[in-house]
C-alpha cells in the first residue's frame, strides 16, 4: 500500500518493532532537525496477572445425622469442581467430627489440588459457611496460598460444633449445613507494550515541561509504534490463523485509509460549498454550511437546530461578533474535517470551543496548550483554564506552579491574579498545599507488618 496516499499521519507505524526503530534512527539522521537527540521518547510497560476465580457451594443435607454416625476421622467428599475444561480441578473434605482428637470439637474442612496445568499453583482462598443470616467467613492465618500440585489446604478447626449445635435454626436450617468455598487463582505474570494514549492524560502532561526543551513540542512528536485494533468481522475471519498477519495488516490499511478518505470528503463539503443550506456570519464574512453536519459534530449547533421557529433557523443564518472571522473558519474547518490549522491561536481557539460547546476542539486545543505551559506562561494559561473551564490545562498549570513555586509566586504575573482574582489565587494555593502534603505523606510513609490471626490456622501439605 502506498502510504503516501494517506496524508501526513506521524509516527504512525505497520512495520515490525524492529524495522519500525530502524526507520527512526535513520530518518532522524536524514531530516537533521528531527534527529533523537531533540526527540521526546516515551514507552510503557504493563504488568499484570491473568486470574480464574472458582466458587463451588456444598449442601450437606441430614448434617446431625452425620454427627451422630460418624467418628473423628471420619469425612464427607464433595464433588470435584473447577475449570471447564479440565485443567484445574478441586475437591473437598469436611470432617464433621474432626480431623484428629486435637480437632475433636470442630468442623475441619480439607481442600485438595488434584490437577493443575502448573507444577505449582498459586491462589487466594477464602471458606464461608450460609447461615440465615448471611454468610460467615472463616478467619485464616494465610488465605494467599503458594502450593505444589496434589497439595492440601486445611483449616482444621474450621468451625465449632458447640455453636453449630446451640443454633441450628441459625446454622442448620432444614438440618442442612451449606459451606462455599471462593479461590482466586494467580496465572504468571505477562508483559505487554502500552501505547501513550492508554498512559493517562497527568502521567502525559507531567512530561512535557516547556521549561527544559530546547523548541516547543506536541504529543504527536512522540515516537513510538501504533496497533490500531482488528475490526471483530475480520477476527472472526481470521480465527484459527493467527499467522495470517498480513491479512490483518491489510485490513488495518484499508480501514485507516477509508477514514481519511471520508474525512477529506466531508470537508470538500465545506470548501466546495455544495449543497449548503445555513450561513455562518462571523464579523462580516459568511460561511456556507451543512445544518446536518454542524448539528452533529457540534453542541450549540444542534441546540440552535433543535428549535425551527427561532428568528435563526427562520433567517437560515446566526451572526458572531465576539470573535475573529479566520478563527470561525478553523472552528469550521475543524468541525468538518477533525483537522485543527490555527495552531498559533490555541487561545483564541479555546474562547471559541467553549463559546461554541464544541468539546472535541476543546480537547485538541487543551492538549496542545498544555506543552506550551512554562514559568513565563503559566500565569497567563491558569486564567484562561479557570475561565473556559479547561480543567486538563489547570492541572497541568498547578504542577507547572508547584515545581517552581518560590519564582511563580513572587512574580508580577502572579500579583495580578492575586488582585484581580482572589479566588482563582486562594484556589491554587490551597490545590498546592493538598499536592504537597500528599507528597510528604508519601514520604514518611513507614512499612506496616500485616497482622496475624493466630486461631484456625490452615495447614499446607
């Protein structure tokens, strides 16, 4: 596929890892300016662990029977439970007189491993018996549990006959005892690459600090390899041939492709003028427009659509005055195409998103304000953040603040703000002490040891 067609798409990536970082080495060398050296590069690794939980309820029906029939030592088996497949199973034991003389006076209940894909297995257990009052959990020393295939996990003196037998409308409703047992159980640990857009917008924002590179910077410098995700008709198709990469690969090209091509289209509509049937007035300049897209893609748009008898939809036009004519071109040009070209007008945008409830520029122009916040702009962005209500941009001017509170806020910027907006100030310094405390709170922070339950403790094997 020839990628050319495409656009300017960057850092976008369909080569393998390695081919990817091979073509970035060798592009940062040929362009001169866009060289690693003044590159900002952010990975991310995810780590975590896949579980299977099990929860398996056994009805011991005729339970003072048993009591009076059975010996220490002797012991009721429950059916085997676990995965559907095979691959793990579980069984119980309850002793109800006891496992030995030590135990005579309790309930003991034994959970055998009896197949696991894993040499040892590793999980969290927990045992309740039902009352008719809800269940009742049985306190152990350790309920995380590391232990080898045909192991045995025992809670001896699971539960004491004394107060079984003085409340059997409370334990033995239709002289049936109901214990439940839940595992947790822990696969191994796996590693997955993580793409920036999953990082979270704090971990993004603390990373751009406009203060200590060199020439200003977006997220879409950012070099690392995108996966766009498999539509489900074509994993469907592609079930049982995993291999077939480049089917995938295909596909993923035609997707994104048809994108573009749909966006550029929808903006033709706007250039060309076809088929228009409103006008946008902005200072003197009108805009043609589509109703049905404007209604769509933007807020105050489809509210002012909403209502036929208003003098606006009457008139078939609305008139802005409160901002510049090219500003309202780039917010249309935006709504049709998703594509932002003012970019040296964040602020002016930002009045415009908010003025208009367009929430996707808002977004756009947030993320790209938020690299431009330094020592000597901060001020100036805090106001327009509280003001619009641009809560990403205020964050990121906060702790912009904190790491250079002692120069901020004795400079003149800060002053103004102090004059001019108490409440503003009052608010950032209070959100400075909170950020701060917790800091030091994360500090002093001292390990604590778990306690130990010291009764019923179960026993490994």
């Amino acid at each position: 596929m020839n990628r050319s067609g495409i656009g300017h798409v960057p850092d976008l990536s369909f080569e393998g890892e390695d081919q990817y970082y091979e073509r970035e080495r060798d592009q940062g060398v040929q362009d001169g300016e866009d060289t690693i050296t003044n590159r900002l590069h952010v990975s991310a690794t995810s780590t975590e662990m896949e579980t299977l939980r099990f929860v398996h309820r056994w009805v011991v029906k005729q339970f003072p029977v048993y009591q009076e029939l059975y010996s220490t030592g002797d012991f009721l088996e429950s059916n085997c439970f676990g995965s559907s497949d095979g691959s793990y199973k579980f069984h119980l034991k309850l002793y109800p007189k006891g496992r030995d003389e030590d135990c005579h006076s309790y309930l003991s209940l034994h959970l055998a491993i009896r197949r696991c894909p894993t040499e040892v297995i590793k999980f969290k257990v927990n045992f309740y018996v039902e009352t008719t009052e809800g269940t009742r959990a049985c306190s152990l020393n350790r309920n995380m549990v590391t232990i080898h295939r045909g192991g045995v996990v025992t809670a001896s003196k699971f539960y004491a006959l004394e107060e079984i037998r003085d409340k059997p409308h409370l334990f033995l409703p239709g002289e049936a005892l109901t214990i439940c047992v839940e595992l947790l159980v822990f696969k191994d640990p796996t590693s997955r690459r993580v793409g920036i857009d999953q990082l979270g917008e704090a971990f993004a924002d603390d990373l751009v600090d406009a203060d200590s590179i060199s020439h200003p910077m977006r997220f879409d410098s950012i070099s690392y390899p995108v996966n766009f995700p498999t539509p489900l008709s074509t994993k469907l198709r592609l079930i049982g041939n995993q291999d077939d990469a480049e089917t995938k690969l295909s596909t993923t090209q035609t997707n994104l492709q048809d994108k573009l091509d749909f966006c550029n289209d929808v903006g033709k509509l706007f250039m060309n003028g076809d088929l228009t049937d409103f006008t946008v007035i902005c200072n003197g300049v009108s805009y043609r427009v589509h109703k049905a897209v404007l209604s769509a893609r933007c807020t105050y748009f489809a509210t002012l659509f909403s209502d036929e008898t208003n003098v606006e939809c009457k008139s078939g036009e609305v008139k802005f005055e409160d901002f510049d004519s090219g500003i309202m071109k780039s917010v249309l040009r935006f709504i049709y195409t998703g594509e932002l070209v003012e970019e040296s007008r964040l602020l002016e945008l930002l009045v415009a998103a908010d003025r208009l409830q367009l929430n996707s520029l808002k977004r756009h122009v947030e993320k790209s304000l938020v690299s431009e916040v330094n020592q000597s702009t901060v001020c100036n962005l805090l106001l327009h953040a509280d003001t619009y209500n641009a809560e990403r941009l205020r964050k990121r001017c906060i702790n912009c603040i904190s790491r250079y509170q002692s120069k901020i806020l004795q400079s003149e910027d800060w002053d103004e703000i102090e004059k001019n907006n108490p409440t503003l100030a009052s608010q950032t310094l209070k959100a400075l002490v909170m950020r701060n405390h917790r800091t030091q709170a994360t500090v002093r922070a001292a390990p604590m040891e778990n306690s130990v339950i010291q009764n019923k403790k179960p026993r490994f094997s």
